[in-house]
C-alpha cells in the first residue's frame, strides 16, 4: 500500500465533529478501510478532539486543529497539531478501573480508551504547537 497524506483542518468548535467524522469516512472508502477500523479511529480521534476544544485553548479565538493521516504498509499514522496550551496525554495518569459506574470519577477515561484503540502514541511539543501522533494497523483491526 502506497503512502498518501490525508490533511484537513477543523476549528476550535464541538460542532466540527461532524466534518471529522466524515472527514474519516472519505479516507476510510478510499483505501478500503473496514468499518470496524473506521469506528475505532473515529472514537479515538473524537475523544481527543473534543479534549482539544474543551480543555486546549485559554481564550475565545478562533483556533484551528490539523490533522494529517498517513496509510502506508498497512499502518496508519495520523498526526494531530494544534496550538493550543501544553498538554502531553501519555503523562495523564491511568485512572482506576471502579466495579461500578456510579464510583466512576470524571476525567482520565477517555485517553484511557483512546490508548486501548491504537497501537501507539506519542508526543512533542513543537513551535509552540501540541503534536500527537497516533498509529494503528489496519491488518490487526480488521
């Protein structure tokens, strides 16, 4: 499989989960993703998306979040970079798993599932800009 870079642009704004989802949906028919795949990206990146507009910037400004997806050797890379505050999600400390639901905290259970859907993820802090990448192997989610 060749490598092609997949980039869009969302902003700062929950109702942007719309085009991220479709977004995903394009990118998924056209390397002939499985739908299974598709949906575990898609909660991964929604997760961490929402995180972004509801915990990531300081002010009322518009901000932009780009993300570029990578399929090459049946792996895909998807980078997320925005500006908003320093936030590295691999140092968020794993919560612990309650028996029940009402002993469930709020926070932390999100990056905790995105974690469980893909194979790997890492962080840097570059030009002022948080840059997450995510890796996941189509031929272990199909």
């Amino acid at each position: 499989m060749a490598g092609k870079d997949y980039s869009f642009e969302l902003k700062n704004n929950l109702a942007e989960l719309d085009k991220l989802c479709g977004c995903l949906e394009t990118f998924g028919q056209e390397f002939e993703l499985s739908k299974k795949f598709i949906l575990e990206i898609n909660l991964a990146l929604d997760e961490l998306f929402s995180n972004i507009i509801c915990y990531g910037f300081t002010d009322n400004s518009e901000h932009i979040i780009r993300m570029t997806m990578t399929l090459e050797n049946d792996e895909l890379l998807i980078s997320i970079e925005d500006d908003g505050i320093r936030f590295n999600p691999i140092d968020f400390e794993i919560p612990d798993m309650p028996h029940s639901i009402e002993e469930c905290k709020i926070g932390g259970l999100g990056i905790h599932i995105v974690r469980k859907l893909v194979d790997d993820i890492s962080y840097q802090r570059c030009d002022d800009k948080n840059v997450l990448t995510l890796k996941k192997n189509v031929k272990t989610s199909s």
